[in-house]
C-alpha cells in the first residue's frame, strides 16, 4: 500500500491530531475536481473519530459546491486564501459568512498602483464577498461572468460597485511573466499594502490583507477551539499553502506539490490523484491509541 513519509530529520508531532485542515485544488481534489470514493470514506472516518476537518482554500465561497456534500460536524471552511471563513451547511449558494478579512480598499488600490508600475501589462479582478468585476483585458479565466468590466482603479473606488461589500482579495494576471518570477517581483513591490501569493500554474497572483493567510485564519479558527498547532495536520501543494504548512504541526507536501511547498512541509504524501490526504488520515487513523 502507498504510505506517506516524514522529511529526514523531522520528528513526528508529540501529540495527536485533532484538526485536519487540507487545501482543495491539486490536494485534496483530483485533477477532474472530483471528491474520490476513498478520500470522502477518510474525511467521514477521520470526523467519526473526533478529529475535525476544514478545507482551507483560495476558492471564493460560491464555488465550494464542490464539497458541499462532505462536510460534517461544524461544517466550515477557510476561503480566499483566509479572507473568509464560510459555514457550507446552507449548502449551495446559501453559505453563511461566519468571519471576514477584507483588504482595504486604499490598500488595494495601493497595491494596484505599483504592480501597475513595476509589472506594465498586469490586469486585475476583483473578489468581494458576493461580488466578482473584472478589468475589460482580464482573460476569462474563472468559470463565471463578471458583474463588472472596469479598470481596477474603478471597481476599488469608494462609490465603486458593491462598494458597501468587502474586497477579500484582488486577482493580478500577466501574459508573460513567469509565474514564480511574477510573485517576487510583485512581493517586492507591493510591500506591506498586501499579502501576495499565488496558487495558479500560471502567472495569477492573489492580493490579501496584510496580514491575512490560510495559516493566520486557521490560527484563528484553532483559538476559538482550544487547539493548538501542534495538533494540526495540514496538506497543500502550492505557494499558497506555505504559511499553513510551516505552522501546522504536521504537515504533507502532496506529491504534485510546487518545490517551495515540499521545503516547508514536514512530510511528503503521494499526489491528488493518487488520494494522498486519504493515504495520510488512514495511516493516522491506524496509529492511534485504542
């Protein structure tokens, strides 16, 4: 049977584990973005056994459809790179906004401004809580129409549309650039106005608050429950999982992972389409005490 590994050198966490938080895309997701038989028999063994689940992902609220049908207990998710944490129990297209972390929008708009400038020919969309405009040249590369085709500077104008909704994060895409350049440069330049990562293959980069995360909203999360992040284990596989990696307790690279995400996570799993986060939980699940 396919097992999971630990990096040389990293010792296992010393005390069990009683919250699993796993990104969706290229994770816990196949390729097809489907939910396989074993994964959904894991994540229902795992809430039997006390441990609670979240998925913690880029998604925006609206296309959690897609694992809807699986959540149990608490039923809450981490979206928007943190920006939001929704309760899918409404099921689809009533999900409760239960915390939200916007980014404000002279942040945004700073953060705009010198993209702009240090990356010419960057586009943008904007991702509010019910809400998602787009600048007129930004490809179509989400699966919605816009409610919006403005530039930027517009969308994030105080008398903006939806400007009485919060901005969760801005999408910047560039034609040309390579994706893993496109996040340092625009890291460097944006500064403190934002949190910039990426979890696209292509040169997509997602604008968060500040100090806004998958691992500083999870943080969260734990607090309200008494957990700490010793008894977290979390899966990613893209730059965007880095924070939540280093930060859980024990933590899987699957094996489709960028390299920035194997350094930071304590083991490694086998690919999304193998079922890694199914490989892991079932091996947890078997070594626990009786």
């Amino acid at each position: 049977m396919t097992s999971a590994t630990r990096q040389p050198g990293t010792p296992a966490a010393a005390l069990p584990a009683r919250l699993i938080a796993t990104d969706l895309d290229g994770t816990l997701l196949r390729d097809d973005k489907s939910v396989s038989a074993r994964t959904v028999a894991a994540l229902a063994a795992a809430e039997e056994a006390g441990i609670e689940v979240f998925f913690v992902t880029g998604r925006p609220a609206r296309w959690m459809d897609v694992v809807s049908d699986h959540v149990h207990g608490h039923g809450l998710a981490i979206c928007g790179n943190g920006a939001a944490v929704v309760d899918l129990h409404g099921g689809p297209g009533a999900h409760r906004f239960v915390k939200v972390r916007e980014l404000a929008r002279e942040n945004a708009l700073a953060a705009v401004r010198l993209l702009r400038e240090a990356a010419p020919g960057t586009v943008f969309a904007v991702e509010q809580t019910y809400g998602f405009h787009q600048e007129p040249d930004y490809p179509k590369l989400h699966m919605e129409i816009p409610d919006n085709l403005r530039p930027a500077e517009e969308l994030l104008a105080p008398d903006g549309p939806d400007a009485d909704q919060p901005v969760l994060k801005i999408l910047a895409y560039h034609p040309s650039l390579d994706p893993d350049a496109f996040l340092t440069l625009a890291r460097l330049a944006i500064g403190g106005h934002a949190n910039v990562t990426r979890s696209s293959p292509s040169a997509l980069l997602e604008l968060s608050g500040p100090d806004v995360s998958k691992a500083s909203t999870l943080a969260l999360c734990c607090a309200e429950r008494g957990i700490s992040h010793e008894e977290v284990v979390a899966f990613g596989d893209m730059p965007n999982d880095v924070e939540m990696l280093t930060w859980a307790g024990q933590s899987y690279a699957m094996g489709n992972a960028h390299p920035d995400v194997i350094a930071a996570a304590s083991g490694r799993t086998v690919a999304n389409n193998d079922d890694g986060v199914a490989v892991v939980i079932e091996e947890l699940l078997a070594n626990r005490l009786p």
